[in-house]
C-alpha cells in the first residue's frame, strides 16, 4: 500500500492542528457551563438548579468525549514529529489516505480497528 507524500502529511497536519483548536475551545466553553451551579447556588430555586445540573453533566459528558478526542490528536500529532504517522499501531501497514482524511486521528487500519471494535 502507499505511504503518505509529504504534502498529504502536512494536509493531515493542519486538520489534526484545526481540530485540536476546535476541541480545546470546546472545553473552555464546557468549563465554563460546569461553574454555573456553584455560582448561581444561592440564587436559584429548586428547579433550575436541577435544570442547571442536568446542564452541568451534559457540559460534563461533552467535556470527557472532548478530552479523549483531544488526547488522540496529540498523539497523532506526537507520531507526526517521530515520522511514525500514518503506520497501523497492531499491524504496521502504512493506513490509506483517504481514511486518515476522515479520521486523522486513526492510530489503526481498518480491518485491525474493526477486530478491536469487535472484541
Ligand atoms: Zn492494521
């Protein structure tokens, strides 16, 4: 299979840099939702501070699926720098372009991402 050209590395690149700004400002913005309930604690009644921390495990549950996204992406980014990108981390095939398009962050090929997702 093919290997990454130089100019598809730096494409991917500058996807992964774009979505690790975009899940970065996401937690600054999910940060803020989950100190609404202890700013506004003595101000609310009863109900909106149930609103507020329904509120607060969804800024919560965002936050976790950001941090996790986030974490792939620094490593993708890591494995950029060590020339390692774009390698299957199980079986080290070079993983199709058109894959790592979708999905920059891919640390697997398909078929070795799909055995994981099975097992
Ligand atoms: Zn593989």
């Amino acid at each position: 299979m093919d290997q990454l050209t130089p100019k598809q590395t730096e494409e991917l690149r500058s996807l992964l840099q774009f979505n690790k700004n975009k899940l970065e400002q996401q937690l600054l913005d999910a940060e803020s939702a989950t100190g609404v309930v202890t700013l506004d604690q003595s101000s609310v009644g009863r109900v909106s501070r149930m609103d507020a921390m329904q509120q607060q495990s969804m800024a919560v549950s965002t936050r976790t699926k950001a941090e996790a996204s986030l974490r792939k992406i620094l490593k993708a980014l890591k494995r950029m720098d060590l020339e390692d990108f774009g390698y299957c981390g199980q079986c080290d095939e070079p993983i199709p372009f058109n894959r790592l398009k979708v999905q920059p962050e891919a640390s697997h090929c398909l078929k070795c991402q799909d055995q994981q997702e099975s097992l």
